[in-house]
C-alpha cells in the first residue's frame, strides 16, 4: 500500500507538470496572427483526446497499469478546459461565455463516460467543478444577475439531491455515488464563495441566496439526518437574517434580531434538528435480534463490540454554538447601547432611546440567554448550566462599568439567580453551590439596583461601603451560633460566608473602575484608601477564618474540597486585588500637582498597607496548629505583600530605584536561604516548592533589573546574582534541589554584568558580541559545573505505602495496598565520569534558561551588520553546546546543523536574495538532508524504508514548504525560484515513503501550489522532461512488480536436487502422516518441525549407524 501511495503521488506530480507545460504551451503565443496559434490549440485537443481515451482503455484492457490509467484519464479532462482557455486567449473565437458554455458541457459529458466505465469515486467527485463550471455558464450566457449564479447551483443542488434521494436508479453507480456526495457540497463551497469572496453582492441578494441555501439545508436534514445538513441548517439562517437586517440601514436593532433568530433556532434545533440527526445515526445501528448473536464470552478477542449511541456529543456542541451566538448579540448590543444610555431612571426601561429611534435594550438579549440555558438543560450538565447561567451578567458587568453605565444589569442578576435556583433546587447535589450563586446573584442585583435608584451618591464611595458591609457580615458568622448538618458544626453558614467573601471581593474590584477624576481621589485620599485598607484587611481576615474552618472538616468529601478551592480562590484574589489597588492610588496621586499636597507622605501610606497584609497574614498564620497545611500555606504567602512594598517605595524620587532593587533581591535571597535551612531540617515537600519558586522569581527579577536595565550599577548588576549564586552554593552543599534553573539565569545574569564593568562599555556596534559571547563563557562555565556537582534527579518518588480508590456511590474511599513498601529513589546520584557527564540530560536544568539566554543573543547579532564572521561563528558554537544537553547519538546531527547554521548567517549577509526566502530554503534543505540520510540508510540495510526515520521533522519540512510558498506568493522575486520547486519535489517524494498518506497528499497540493506560483518564468520543455521521466518510472516499476508477483507465484522449472538417504537412517513416518502433498512435494508430517535436518549427522566420518527401527535418531 505504501509503494501504491508513492507510485501515485509520483503520478500526481508527472501529470501536474504535464498540465504546467500545456499552460505554458498556451502562454507562449502572444498574439492571434501566430500561425501556429491554431495548430497549438488543435494540439491540445489531440492531447485531450489522446490522454482520456489512453487513460479508459488502459483502464479497460491493461490491468496491470490501472494505478496509471486514472492519472491518463484525470490529464486528459484537464486539458479540456485548457483547450478552450487557448482558443479565447489565442483569438480563435471571442466569445468567450459560448466557449465556457461549450467547453463545460464536454467536459461533463466525458467525466460522466469516466464514471460509468471506472466506477471511480474520486472521478464522481470531479464532477463538482464541471457541474459548478455549467450553471455558471449558462447564467453567464443568459446574462442574470450575479446573486443568480449562487441561487442557479443551490437549486441544482437541491433537484440532483432530491431526484438521487428518491429515485436512486436514475443515474448510474459511479455516477450516483459521486452526484449525491456532490450535492452536500454543492452549497457549502457556494456558501463560502458568497461570504469569503464576494463583495459587490447587495444585502438583498445576499439574503436571498442564504435563504434558499436554508431551505435545502433544513430540507435535506429532515430527508436524511446527515451531520453536516445540521451543521448548515444551524449557520445560514442565521447569515441570512443578518444580510436582511443589514440591508435595513439600522445597525441598532441588529443584535436584537439577530439575538431573536438565534433563540429561535436554538429551540427548533434542541425538540427538531437534533433529535433527527441522532434517531437516523441510530438507525444503523445492531437490533436486538443482531445483539442476540454477539459472542457471550468476554475474553474472546473475536467477540464483537456493539458500538455506543452515535452522536452523543452533538446536544452539547449544539448548545455551545448557541450560547455562544447569544453571547456574540449581547456583547454586541451594549457596545451599540452604550453611547445612548442615560443613568439613572432609565435604565429600568426596555428600551433606549435615541434622538432619531428607539431600539430594545441589551438586558433583553441577556433573557434570551438565560431562556437558552433552561432549553439547554438536558443537553450540559448542571454546573456547566449553573456557571453559564451566572457569567452572562458578570461579563456584562465589567463591560458597563468600564463603560460607565449598568443598562440593567440588575434585571440580569435577578434573572440569573432565578434561573439557578431552577436548576438546583432538585439535585441535592448542586443545592449548596446552586444556594451560594443565587445569593451572589441577589446581593449584586439589589446593589446595582441601589446605584440605579441614588445616582447622587458617588460610585466608588457606595461600593466601599458594600465592601465594608460584606466583610463584617461575613465576620458575624464566627459570631453567632449555627445549626449543624451531618454532624459538622457551622457548615451550614460556611457558603453563605463565601458568597459574603466574593461580594465583598468583586465591590472592592469595582471601586477601582469608576468615573472619577484623581484630583477628588486626592482630596479625599484619607476616606477612600481608608475604606479601601479597612475592608481589605476585614476580608483578608475572613478568608483565612474561613480556609481554617474547612481545613477542621474531617469529612473529606467533594463539598470539602469545592469549598476549599473557592476559599482559595477569593484569599488570593483578596491579595491581588490589594496589590492592584494600592497601585491604583499611587498612580492617582503621582498624578497631582506637588506642592498642593503632602504627596510624600500619602505615598508612604499607601506602601505600608502591602506591610500590614503580611502581619496580619503571618499573626493568623502563627496562631494556627504548628504542622499543619493551612499554617504552612499562610505563612508562605505572607512573603509576598512586604515585597511589593519595596516596589512601591522606588517608585518614590527620594528613594534611589537601585538601592530598592538590589534590595528587593536580597530579601527574596533571604526568604530563599531561610526555606532551604527549613527543608533541609525538616524535609518538608512545601519548604522545597517555597525555595524553589522564590529562588526562580528573584533570579528573573535580577535578570531583567541588573542584567537589562541598570548594567552599569555594580550593586545590582553584580551583586545581586552573586548572592544568589552563593545561596545556591548553600543549596548545593545541602542537597536541596529544583534550584538550578534560577542558578543557570544568576550564572548568566554575573557573567554577562561582570564582564560589562570590567571590560567597559563596549561600543553600540559590539553590544550583540558581547552579550553573545558572555553568555557563551556561561554556558561553558555551566557546563562544566554539571559535570562536576551530583546529579539531580527531577523526579521525586517517596517512600509512600500505594492505595487504591474505591467508588462506593458518590464518593471515592482510598484503601491502602498490602505488600512491603517501595523503595524511595534519591534525589541526588553521585557525579558520573567526564566523558559520560559531559553528554546527555544529565542536570539539563542547569543548562536550558543559560542556552536560552544565549540563543537569544546570538540571534541578536542578525540586527547589527558589523562583526557578520564572528558573528556567524557565534552560531556555529551555540549550537555546539546543545551537546551538554543531547545524548552522544545525537552529536553528528548537531554537529552537521551548526556547521550549516554558520554558513547560513554568511549567505545571510552576503547574499542578494530576499533573507526569509533564504533564511526558510536553508532550514528547509537542513530537515530534509538529515530525514534522506536516515532514509538511504534504511535502503542501503534493506530495511523499510521509515524504519528509525523521525516523522517529526518531515512534519517541520511540510510547515516550512508552506511558510516558503506563502512568503513567495506575497514577496515574488526576480525569477523562477526553481530550488523550492526541486525542494517540494524531494519532499514530497520523502512523505510519500514516511508519512500517512494524508500529508503526502498535502505535500503534493504545495507542490501544485509552488508550481502556479512559478510557472511564468519556467521552462515547458524542462517541466515536460521531469513529467516524462517521473511516468516513465512509474510505469517500469508497475511492469516489473507484476511480472516479480508472476514469478514468485509460479513452479520452479528446475526441480531441486535431493540427497538420497540410506534405508538404516531414514525415520519412518511418524503419527499424523497426511501422505504426498498436491504439489509433488516430498510427504510431511505433522511434527517434523521437531527433527530439524541440519541436526541430522551424516553417515560415515565417525558416526555410527544405531540400531533398531531408527526412532532413537
């Protein structure tokens, strides 16, 4: 099958350059006075002729060349319509609609007569473009309107469809089966044509041809039930709808009814359009009768599997397309609404109000939503009904406060919490998080509601003191007394506290997004930052009360956990939001007049508020049980705020910026040192996961500020990954892992900054050199340092006795494993020998961000045009040092890359070509140069030929190939680019012996693609060469693999020569003797597999003969 697909492909190719030189044939005439002209055009007819009649009586007579024959054939009908481009172009006739006309109407006819005789699928597929190529002739010679070409096909469509449905033997086999694939793609590729590529159509046309494509789609789905009438049934009324509103010249009721024709279908796809599709899939499916005679024996690997219901998945996409289409209206009526809103009153109205109309609002379209959710309930699942059903008025929210209004978003939080009651109320086990969103919903609803009715008040004083209020009422709960469920206390008003934490949280969010010059922020800094501090800390604290009382539940069930995940959730939106917000404030007093206020010390405030955070956060941390999670958890994240204090203390001009980051930098290195001594105490997993991230942030952190911005500060520059290196070299000395991708970055960031002040500042055209190669002596220096410290083992298997989990209902119970325990696997190895540790992943992460760096700036070299050699050496060396991270097999490939990279940066300066036409050809030649190497391996050892061949980077070449016909498509050069065409060739050849057929077919659509592209400035007589001897070859392999097949199938002529054998040492024959075979064949027995003639020993030459009836022997 394999060698098929490449004698087809090279087939393919053979024939399109066939096509190509006939093309050009054509071209090659420039005027219709030519004598020849009229001679070229008959020879392309006889070509015609000549290629489809070959092509069906190979197909007829000559068996062996079948392969071939539909190639002929497929030539032959291309050159029909090739020949009446030649008689336009070539002035034989002017009338160039009569020629389409009659040029289509051949072309029909002979592929009919192809299908007939081959019954070829793919030949009934080709009749697509001629039966396309005739409706739009005949219109043209008729001279319709243009909509009238796209309504004429879907016509065609729907009478070929219905006549073939009905009446199936109207039309023969080959023929039925390809009109009827035809007819479901007729109106797709129409469909696509009119939305992709015309644009001089009017709305109204538009709107008709959708129309009628409608009708065929909704038709043709209720006749067959086929997916892709769903798929169609569910799009082009939509699109119909929108060029009808479109041609009503008012943009403003567009979404609305565009919104009311989604509803619509959406209903009539869930009770109509889906249920058809899946009761006809299911159709074929086995009966009882049929499931009676599947084998009953379950370990039979004959036995049959009954397959599953089809389509299951269809209500669930369905309702995903028709959400998100409702989404799409919404979104789009506010951005429409917007300008024309007017707060206050009028927001409770259904509609708004322009000077010169009036138009629905856009919380209308949120009830249209909302109702699509309650249709969709059968088809998602309930929290996925739940979390759809509460987003839609939290998007909303956020966009009108950007935009400064609600338009009535209070009716969608009413409506929201409504519809999740709905869905709850009857599974228990969505009541709790059912009962939590309906009371989100309401609280944000009657606060909208609140801001709608009091618009005097100001916005950002209103929601702090809902903030405010949240964050006591959420504290009450600790305070008041609370009824118990299934035995644990306080459980029951544990969501309502969450519901109060995220309220609190999103009025805190929305403080920050009002309309609000800073100068009143200003002037009243001490009431705003102190609501804003105060509710802050209140929620902070409620959030950890909270995330303690979880953390007591003994009963480890999936509330448990949901509840503790959202717990989580609101802490660290808690912390991020106070992050934000502090530099909200600062923002909005950097902005005023110094002079006018105390600005210095309002920015002191604001920095120490990320301080209290971390008392307040290490104060409750350390009041918890020592041990435990929480407190672990606690205490970790108090690290961070103080952190940021430091940020916003250099943003201060009396405060030097270095002197902060450096600063910044050692207190992470400090935090880092202290985890480390902790983990190397205790062997706490969390002790290792806090070293290793704050160790990784404050090596980015010195990276981007020392190593980027302030190079010529030594304390930062310098002295910062210093101290970061020794804290690794602590880490090193204690065995403390997963710090080595933040040491490879420190490692870089010292040589690179070491260096830079030693040497002194180079000059601007040597800056790409001179990081390149400083962070080339990193790299070496690294790599000499993994070979010398232990190795780190990534992976970390403890000693931990295995479970096994067991459903038991609803819930999942863990039962330990019996057996003696695993032995854990050590998380360092002693150091291997030098020629074994310079190779392989041996402490990889030591090496990857330092090559990062390096590749980064070796690529920087391309930007400067000085110093190209060293530069081109650069290359050549980075790539060498892949070795520290590639196995040894690996060498030669990498080895052969940058020799050839260190040319390409040459040919890159020097050469005249368009770089990314270079740049791509030469990777391209590198991928395929080191696939046909592995290739010409395989045949040279006889073996197949993708054996061992990475199909990867076959796939990188089929992306390059693309990339390279795309860049030449939009930048064309002088010439021909002849080199790409060659490369589509080899690739091509190369996929059709490695890959899946599916690529090679889209290697050779490049090909097609390459060629077209190329085609004016090439040679027909070299294309007709390589045609003729690609053909040539195909037709010799076919001949010679027939008459192999015939040889191997037949008698010897010679018979074989047999040892005659004495009667003493001849066996008998044994149990299970069947006597001569058909085929004159010595007589076999049943076991004499068992007696292998090689161990027989031959008479004489000291063998002695045994006695008796010879079955010792």
């Amino acid at each position: 099958m394999n060698e098929d697909l490449f004698l087809n492909i090279v087939l393919y190719i053979g024939s399109l350059l066939l096509i190509g030189a006939a093309a050009l044939f054509i071209t090659s005439v420039t005027s219709s006075t030519d004598e020849t002209a009229l001679i070229r055009v008959l020879a392309l007819a006889l070509g015609a002729v000549v290629f489809y009649g070959a092509g069906l009586l190979t197909y007829r007579f000559v068996k062996r060349l079948r392969i071939a024959s539909y190639s002929f054939t497929a030539t032959g009908l291309a050159f029909i319509p090739l020949t009446g481009i030649a008689t336009y172009i070539l002035g034989i006739w002017d009338q160039g609609r009569f020629i389409w006309l009659i040029t289509s109407l051949i072309g029909t006819a002979a592929i009919i007569g192809a299908c007939t005789l081959m019954r070829n699928r793919v030949m009934g597929y080709l009749l697509i473009s001629f039966f396309i190529s005739d409706s739009l002739a005949a219109t043209r010679v008729v001279e319709l309107p243009f909509v009238w070409y796209f309504i004429v096909l879907t016509v065609v469509a729907i009478v070929l469809g219905l006549v073939l449905h009905f009446v199936p033997e109207a039309a023969p086999r080959g023929i039925r089966e390809g009109l009827v694939d035809s007819s479901r793609i007729f109106v797709p590729v129409t469909a696509a044509s009119i939305f992709f590529f015309t644009y001089e159509m009017s709305s109204l046309d538009m709107g008709i041809a959708f129309t009628v494509m409608s009708v065929h789609a909704i038709l043709f789905l209720c006749m067959e039930g086929k997916i892709d009438y769903f798929v169609q049934a569910r799009i082009y009324p939509l699109i119909a709808v929108l060029a009808f509103a479109d041609g009503l010249n008012q943009i403003v009721w567009t979404p609305s009814i565009f919104a009311i024709t989604v509803l619509v279908t959406n209903i009539v796809s869930v009770y109509v359009f889906v249920p058809r599709v899946r009761t006809m899939a299911n159709a074929q499916l086995p009966t009882q009768h049929q499931e009676a005679t599947v084998s009953k024996i379950p370990w039979s690997s004959s036995a049959a599997q009954l397959p599953r219901e089809k389509f299951e998945w269809l209500p669930t996409y369905d309702a995903g397309f028709g959400l998100i289409l409702l989404s799409c209206a919404f979104v789009a009526a506010l951005a429409i609404a917007s300008p024309y809103v007017e707060s206050g009153w009028a927001e409770l109205l259904p509609y708004v109000q322009t000077p010169h109309t009036i138009f629905p609002a856009s919380w209308g379209i949120g009830i249209f939503y909302l109702i699509s959710c309650l249709t969709y309930r059968k088809a998602l699942r309930p929290m996925a009904l739940l979390s759809l059903s509460a987003l839609l008025p939290c998007i909303a929210l956020l966009i009108n406060i950007a935009n400064g209004n609600t338009q009535g978003d209070f009716y969608l939080f009413f409506g929201a919490s409504t519809i999740i009651y709905i869905l709850s109320r009857s599974d228990i086990k969505l009541r709790f998080a059912g009962s939590m969103m309906s009371t989100l919903g309401y609280a944000l609803g009657f606060f909208l509601l609140a801001t709608t009715l009091f618009p005097d008040m100001q916005p950002i004083e209103m929601r702090l003191v809902f903030a405010l209020v949240f964050a006591l009422a959420g504290l009450l709960i600790f305070a008041l007394p609370s009824a118990e469920i299934q035995g644990i206390p306080g459980l029951r008003r544990t969501p309502e506290g969450l519901a109060y934490l995220f309220l609190g949280s999103l009025s805190l969010l929305a403080s920050m997004f009002v309309d609000i010059t800073v100068k009143t922020i200003a002037q009243h800094f001490w009431a705003y930052f102190g609501m804003f501090s105060a509710a802050l800390l209140l929620l902070s604290l409620l959030a950890i009360l909270l995330l303690g009382r979880i953390f007591g539940i003994s009963n480890r069930d999936d509330m448990r956990y949901t509840l503790l995940v959202l717990t989580r959730i609101g802490l660290y939106g808690l912390l991020l939001i106070g992050l934000v917000g502090t530099l909200y404030y600062r923002s909005a007093l950097a902005t005023v007049i110094t002079g006018t206020l105390d600005i210095a010390g309002y920015t002191l405030w604001v920095a120490v508020l990320p301080t209290l955070i971390t008392v307040l956060y290490a104060a409750l941390g350390l009041m918890l049980p020592p041990r435990s999670a929480i407190r672990t958890e606690i205490l970790t994240v108090s690290r961070l705020p103080i952190c940021w204090s430091l940020l916003l203390l250099s943003m201060n001009n009396d405060v030097k910026t270095m002197v902060v980051h450096f600063f910044f930098v050692a207190l992470m290195a400090a935090q880092t040192l202290y985890s480390v001594l902790l983990y190397a105490r205790t062997r706490r997993i969390a002790e290792l996961y806090i070293a290793t991230g704050v160790f990784t942030v404050a090596a980015c952190y010195s990276a981007f500020t020392g190593g980027l911005l302030y190079l010529e500060d030594p304390l930062l520059s310098v002295g910062a990954p210093a101290l970061l290196i020794a804290v690794w070299g602590v880490g090193v000395a204690l065995k403390v892992p997963y710090l080595q991708p933040g040491a490879s970055l420190s490692v870089s960031t010292f040589c690179i900054t070491a260096l830079w002040n030693v040497s002194g500042v180079p000059a601007p055209s040597d800056h790409a050199e001179f990081f390149g190669y400083s962070a080339l002596l990193a790299v070496v220096i690294l790599w000499v340092l993994k070979v010398l410290i232990p190795r780190e083992n990534p992976v970390l298997h403890p000693n931990v006795r295995p479970s096994i989990v067991v459903q038991a209902g609803s819930r999942n119970i863990v039962l330990p494993m019996h057996g003696p325990l695993p032995a854990p696997t050590s998380q360092f190895a002693p150091r291997l020998p030098l020629a074994q540790g310079i190779f392989g992943p041996i402490n990889y992460l030591l090496m990857v961000p330092a090559l990062g760096v390096l590749y980064f700036a070796t690529l920087m070299g391309l930007l400067s045009s000085t110093h190209v050699e060293l530069n081109a050496l650069l290359w050549g060396l980075s790539t060498l040092c892949l070795m520290s991270v590639c196995r040894v097999e690996q060498v030669p490939t990498i080895a052969t890359t940058a020799f050839c990279l260190s040319i390409s940066r040459l040919m890159l300066h020097y050469s005249d070509a368009p770089r990314i036409v270079l740049v791509l050809e030469i990777a391209l030649l590198i991928v395929l140069a080191i696939a046909a190497v592995g290739v010409f391996k395989n045949l040279a050892a006889h073996r197949p030929v993708n054996e061992q061949v990475s199909s990867t980077l076959l796939y990188c070449a089929l992306g390059l190939q693309a990339l390279l016909t795309l860049v030449l498509w939009r930048i064309p050069t002088g010439g021909p680019d002849v080199i790409l065409l060659v490369l589509g060739i080899g690739l091509t050849l190369l996929a059709g012996l490695v890959l899946p057929k599916a690529w090679a077919y889209v290697s050779a659509v490049l090909v097609t693609v390459d060629l077209a592209i190329s085609l004016n400035g090439l040679n027909p007589l070299f294309l007709l060469i390589i045609s003729v001897i690609l053909i040539a070859g195909v037709i010799w392999r076919l001949l010679a693999r027939q008459s192999g097949h015939q040889d191997d199938s037949g008698v010897p002529s010679t018979p074989v020569e047999q040892t005659p054998v004495s009667q003493a040492t001849a066996l008998p024959p044994a149990e299970g003797y069947v006597g001569q075979s058909p085929s004159g064949q010595a007589p076999q027995s049943v076991n004499s597999q068992s007696i292998p003639p090689a161990q027989t020993p031959p008479l004489g030459g000291g063998y002695s003969v045994p006695e008796g009836d010879g079955r010792s022997a």
